[in-house]
C-alpha cells in the first residue's frame, strides 16, 4: 500500500469505494512535497517493480515477470468503446512507454518487443514508428480490440501478421508500461491513474492521483454538462456504474463515462432467446452461470467453466432483458477466487 500524496493522516474512516462497497479509507492532509526515493541499484528491477506497487493496470492482476519469454507485447488498442486512454499515452508519454517496455523486456530477459495499435491510427502508428527507429521494439496495427482476456488470440494474431512464431510472450498495456518506467526511472510508486473522461464538459485524458474524488476529476474539465443519470467508471460494456460521484480514483481506474439521456431500465426476466450464448467469444453460457451466481451456487459457476469468462461484456450488451450477466459471472469469479 503507497500514500497517493505526502501529507498527515488527518482521519482514518470508512468511505464508498467504486465497486459498490465501503472501504476502510485513509485520508491525508497533502504537504505539497511528494519526494520519491529511487531504487538502489542493489535492488533487482523485479523487485522495484513489486515493492512500488506496480500491477496489470486493467486487471490489478500482480505482473508476469517469470523470466524465459522471448517477446513482450504492449496491448495500446483502447479496446472499447469511448475510452482512449492508451491513445492519450502515447501521444503525451511516448518516451515513458517505450523504456517502461525496454524494463519489461530487461526484467524478463525477452529479446524483443511489440506495441499493439488500433490500426486506423495511422498518425499515432507512424509517430510510434519513429519513436523506436533503431531499438528492438516493433509496432503494429492491430484490425481487433483485444480485451486483457485475450491474450492468447491477440499472440496468434500478431504472429500471423508478423509472419514469425511467438514462443512465449508476456502480454502488458502500455499503461502498465508507463507505471514500471516511473517505478524505475523516477522512484515513483504507482500513486496515480491516467484516464480519460467521456461526457464532463469537456472530454479529456488526464492524470488523476489514487484517491480523488470523481467529483474532483469532473471539476476539473468543467463539471458536468446537465443533470448526469449515470456515471460509470471504465467502459460501458464492462464497468460499475455509480450511485455517487464521491468515490476515488482507483487503480483500476481507467476511465469515466457520464451519461445523460440514458433510460434506466430495471433487468426483466429470462427468455432463454440463447443471444448472450451465440455472442460469447469462449462459448460460456453466461445465462446459467448468472443465474447460478445470482443464488450463490458458486460450485455450479465452476463446473460451467466461470473461470473461462474473459469479461468482454458481450453477454450483457447483447441481453434483450438488461440482466446484468457480465456483472454476475464477476461476482462468482471473485466469490471463488478466479477473478
Ligand atoms: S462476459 Fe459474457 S460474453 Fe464475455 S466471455 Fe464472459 S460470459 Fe462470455
Ligand atoms: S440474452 Fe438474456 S434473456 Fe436471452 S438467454 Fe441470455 S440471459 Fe436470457
């Protein structure tokens, strides 16, 4: 656990917390100073990289740091829908990326690595391009999104497309790039978040420490455009919609969508039409698997394969009824530990 900012514990107490629950908060009377103590070169780069709290940024998975792979690939396609928080990156920490991606590469011993962009942004794919003339780093335009679950398909593809089998590649973000070049370079636990903002007056990437208040975040682009009827934290398809805008920024915070003319509808009952089983990229039935987690039968979750579910949010965005089954299937996979 890293302090987001220096200052004097000014209150120990229970606060919400993004994901629908309270947490025990610590809050802290900033001193305005936030010194940062470098690594010693004693310490191994796996080691700063842990002990400054660095994790999969989407996931907050702990890092694949196991050493043998022979290839590190930056998944930069901002894979869904408003959220251009990897784009934003690489326009304005191109450098930081880049030798994030070099440590990685360092740490794991892996002698090549590759950055994943969305192959329409051809502008960013270039400047990318120009960026890593003459390092071992290559970058290619992806035509799919590629979710964190994705991993496996997003290898294959790039080999195809490449033309060169991938024995063992780790697969990061570029954001997760970016919080290992801080954690290295400049001593820098990982205290902040970059995320962009969809729907506050104005629409922006930006740089939020862990702990603002939403509230705080939207103030700074200008507040809200009208009387806000949702706000959900991450994408649409797959994140926690909130009943308070007085919840902090989290690690897992990658973006904020405020929506205005959205009907809120209450989920309806099954009618078994079979359209999130004919969606689901690894071939769930995520029906039952939410209406077992919905009675807290975890150990049926289990024998229908829960742990497959990649949370594409597929299911949920193609269910007629608005059953909330991505949401579901989460649950029982943290209920069992599988999240
Ligand atoms: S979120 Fe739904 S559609 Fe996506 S993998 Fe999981 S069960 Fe399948
Ligand atoms: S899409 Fe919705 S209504 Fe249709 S079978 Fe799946 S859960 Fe039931």
């Amino acid at each position: 656990m890293h302090a987001s900012i220096s200052g004097t514990v000014s209150e120990i107490g229970t606060r919400s917390h993004p994901f629908g629950h309270s947490s025990l908060c610590v809050v802290i009377t900033s001193d305005g100073k936030d010194k940062w103590t470098k690594p010693t070169v004693t310490e191994g780069l796996q080691q700063t990289i842990l002990e400054k709290g660095v994790v999969e940024t989407y996931s907050l998975h702990r890092l694949d740091l196991d050493r043998g792979a022979d290839t590190v690939i930056l998944n930069g396609t901002d894979h869904r829908p408003y959220v251009f928080v990897d784009k934003a990156i690489m326009l304005e920490e191109r450098e930081s990326v880049i030798v994030g991606l070099k440590l990685l590469m360092e740490t794991v011993d892996a002698k090549k690595g590759i950055i994943g962009i969305n192959a329409s942004d051809i502008n960013l794919i270039e400047a990318m391009r120009h960026e890593v003339m003459g390092r071992d780093i290559e970058i290619v335009g992806l035509k799919k999104e590629y979710t964190r679950g994705m991993g496996r398909l997003l290898s294959r593809d790039l080999s195809s497309q490449l033309g060169t089998g991938l024995k063992r590649a780790i697969i990061s973000r570029v954001l997760t790039a970016r919080a290992v070049y801080q954690a290295v370079e400049l001593g820098r636990p990982f205290v902040d978040s970059y995320l962009s903002v969809y729907g506050a007056s104005e629409t922006a990437a930006v740089k939020a420490r862990i702990g603002t208040s939403f509230q705080e975040v939207i103030g700074a682009l200008g507040g809200y455009k009208g009387t806000p009827r949702r706000i959900v934290m991450n994408s649409p398809m797959t994140g926690v919609a909130q009943h308070t805008d007085e919840v902090p920024v989290i690690r897992a915070t990658y973006a904020l969508m405020v929506q205005y003319d959205v009907p809120i509808e209450d989920p309806g009952p099954c009618i078994r039409c079979a359209q999130c089983v004919d969606v689901c990229p690894v071939n769930l039935l995520p029906n039952m698997l939410a209406l077992y987690s919905r009675k807290g039968k975890f150990a049926e979750c289990r024998r229908y394969h829960v742990k497959a579910c990649i949370e594409c949010g597929y299911c949920s965005f193609a269910c007629p009824s608005k059953i909330p089954l991505m949401q579901l299937i989460r649950h029982a996979k943290e209920s069992l530990g599988v999240g």
